[in-house]
C-alpha cells in the first residue's frame, strides 16, 4: 500500500467559497467541467434530464486499452498487451513499483467543499478525480500518470488543466507531498508531457479551479451556448427527435 500519509494536521487548507444551496448537479470531474463549459445544456441533458450519451469506438478503445495497462501493472496480465508496447520499458518499470507497494493504480478520490478527502460516492462528496497511476517517489514527491489514446497536438492546453488538477488534488490529498510531477503518456504515438509543480505553485491555482465549479454545481438555467466546437461531438444533437435543437454545424 502507499505509504503518503492524508494526515490533515499537516497543512492548513485555505478558505474557499461555500454556497448555502447546491444545484440539480452537486460534484463535478474535470471532464464534466469541460463539458459544462463548452454548453450548460449538454450537462443538463445528461445529468438533470438523466439522457446517456452513447461511447463511440474511440471511447470504447481508449477504456480496454488503460484496462490492458491497468491488468499488466497490478499483474493480472502476465505478457503486456501490444498497445502499450511503445511504453514498453516505462509500463516494465510501474510494474516492478507497483510490486514495491509505491504506485496507487486507479485512484478515485473524493473531495468535499472544503477539500478535504472523502469517499467517492458520499453525500458530501463534490469533486471526483480519477487517474490512472500515482507514483510515489519519496515522503514529498509524487508522479501523477495519465494515459491518453489520443493525440498530444491540439490537446495541449485541456491537458495542461487536467494536469494541474492532478497536483492540486494530490496536494490536497497528501498534505505532506511538497513536488509533484504530472505525465501524459500518448499510447499511440510513443510520446509524452511532462510538467513539474511545487505545492506552492499549484495551490495559486486552487481557488480559479474552485470558483469554475462552484459555478457548475450551482447552475439552474443551463442555457444553450452552441458552437462549431461544441457541437461538432454532441450525440444529443443527432436523431429523428434530437434532445437538442440548438446544434450548429
């Protein structure tokens, strides 16, 4: 097991806005941010209304391929499976940590307003983070792994948030890690991002992260905000008998 210890008295948490009274959706996740963000009314659709999307091929590929790295690292799997294999000594290397007991795999962590870690399903539970691997490095440095089956280009700067996310969760998480290191692993093509981060760095970032979804888990409009961007891959716009009619394309 990983020995980071959560002991809070470690570290003063700074005061952050809570509101009386959340809205029809009470956490959010980084990619469910950046959905609310491109248009309110995909969220409403599909966490009000209750409307699932539909996984679409990529989607479906990118979940086998980092359940293949998961299997091969926690050693389920005895041979590394091909799609990994551009990642084949870095995969090698988390295996024999993993034996190590020095990386967590699939962390799902909870956070209340506060910050302060809960379970991933409570009733207090307002923020969900979810990564592939967090390695660590000693008593105050981490690495924080993410595997992606996309593409580097284009992604960088949603990356570079969903990055910083990764430390300050893991800042707040592990009040006595003082470093951490943030790496993309682009499966497909062999290469990485990497990103390094005090805790004093990150934690300047803390409150805008905070306020962004204070602004989410209390919406009650979700007015449309259609664009070529947002709408390019919205399910809900697609059908006989469309959830949404304000689609452009």
């Amino acid at each position: 097991m990983i020995k980071l210890t959560q002991d809070k008295s470690a570290q003063d948490l700074p005061e952050f806005e809570k509101p009386e009274v959340l809205g029809d959706v009470r956490a959010w996740s980084y990619s469910a941010l950046k959905v609310y963000e491109d248009c309110p009314y995909r969220t409403y659709i599909s966490r009000v209304k209750g409307v699932k999307e539909p996984s679409g091929p990529a989607a479906d590929r990118g979940t086998q391929i980092h359940q293949y790295a998961e299997d091969y690292v926690n050693g389920t799997l005895g041979e590394m499976h091909e799609s990994l294999h551009k990642f084949k000594s870095q995969f090698e290397e988390l295996r024999e940590l993993y034996i190590d007991a020095k990386v967590e795999l699939e962390g799902e962590w909870g956070f209340d307003l506060d910050w302060a870690t809960v379970g991933w399903m409570q009733k207090e539970t307002w923020a969900r983070i979810k990564l592939d691997a967090l390695v660590q490095e000693d008593e105050t440095s981490a690495r924080v792994i993410d595997y992606k089956t996309g593409k580097k280009f284009g992604n960088e700067v949603s990356h570079g948030q969903q990055g910083l996310l990764y430390a300050i969760a893991t800042f707040f998480r592990y009040p006595n890690v003082q470093f951490v290191q943030t790496e993309f692993w682009y499966l497909d093509h062999g290469e990485t991002t990497k990103k390094q981060y005090t805790r004093a760095q990150a934690m300047l970032f803390a409150p805008a992260y905070h306020r962004r979804a204070i602004k989410m888990t209390t919406e009650t409009e979700f007015a449309p905000t259609p664009s070529k961007d947002a709408c390019r891959w919205c399910s809900f716009r697609k059908g006989d008998n469309p959830e949404c009619t304000w689609g452009v394309d």
